[in-house]
C-alpha cells in the first residue's frame, strides 16, 4: 500500500530497486551554499536541498535504494564541473558523517561517565545512610546525593535512548545518500 502510495510521489526503478528523487536544477551551483566561497568539492549543500533530501528519505523505505536525479538544462553540460560537483557532494556528506560520529563518540563517553557518577552516587549515599547515625542536615544531604545520582542515571539513559537515536538515524541517512547513484540529466529548455 504505501510503495503504490510512494510511486506516486517518486518515480521507481524496479530493475535496480530504487526509488528516485528527481531535483530540477538551472545550473550546478544551485546545489551548493550561495554564502560558501569554497570550491565545489569543499562547499556545503544548499540547505533546502539538504531539507528535501532527508524527507524525501524519511519517506521511502530503508530496504529500498534511492537514486538521485539531477536533472539541468543542456547547455549547463559539463562533464568535468559535474564529476567536481558530485565529489563535492559526497565530501558533504563524509564530513557531516564525520562530525555525526565524532558527536556519537562524545555522547558515548558522556553516557558512561554519567552511568559511573550516578551509581557512585547512590552506592555512597546508601552506604552513608547505613553506617552512620545522621542528625537531620546529614540525612537531608545524603537525599540530595541519592537523587543527584538517580537524576545521572536519567540523564544517561535519555541520551542513549532519545538524542543519540537521532544522530543514529541521521548517520544511517547519510551512508545510505553515499551509497546513493547519482545521476546527472540533460534537457533541451523549451523556448516560450
């Protein structure tokens, strides 16, 4: 039901498996940043296309191929610009992918970190609470020491489960635009 739904929306390939999101284009900058400087192979997208192509993503199924069509007037023709453009966007995409893991890797240390604060935590408090007589300053600190360590355990569950699903999500998006052909279209523009 919903690939005969998506057919409508993209166009399919079925001998390669792929859907195929078609982005019309003037001319090859259009792809790219208009505030970035940097030569093709080192700018960054446009962040509209950038936008489309994550939901366009979100949409097709993660078993499927995507194809991306990029389709430009005949006399923007240039095969040497083109192989530039599309090194540039796959390097868009290695160094966000770069960035997306170095983040991961932080989230993992500050995850761990957080695990062996939270259950030091509540160890020292309830051993405190169970060794010692505590007139009631004491008793209300080691209270504070049995949530601060529960509020360390929440924290590092919540950016297991909830933030570094995102960035999980999004690196998994990422590989698969790597893994993605990428196809270059020319038409003749018709004269009105």
């Amino acid at each position: 039901m919903k690939k005969s739904y998506l057919r409508k929306i993209y166009r399919y390939d079925a001998i390669k498996k792929a859907f195929i999101i078609d982005i019309d284009l003037a001319f090859y900058q259009e792809l790219f940043n208009d505030w970035d400087a940097s030569p093709f192979r080192k700018k960054d997208l446009d962040p509209e296309l950038v936008e489309f192509l994550e939901s366009s993503s979100d949409q097709i199924p993660k078993k499927n191929n995507v194809i991306i069509y990029f389709s430009l007037p005949q006399d923007q023709k240039n095969r040497q610009i083109e192989k530039r453009v599309l090194e540039g966007f796959r390097n868009y995409y290695k160094s966000t992918l770069y960035f997306i893991k170095k983040e991961l890797d932080y989230s993992l240390r500050k995850i761990l970190l957080f695990v062996i604060l939270g259950f030091s935590f509540i160890l020292f408090a309830y051993l405190s609470q169970n060794q010692l007589n505590l007139n009631l300053g004491f008793d209300v600190l080691i209270e504070g020491v049995f949530i601060g360590g529960w509020v360390l355990l929440w924290e590092a569950f919540s950016l297991f489960f909830f933030s570094m699903h995102e960035l999980r999500k999004k690196k998994k998006m990422y590989i698969r635009f790597l893994k993605s052909e990428v196809v270059f279209n020319y038409h003749v523009m018709e004269k009105n």
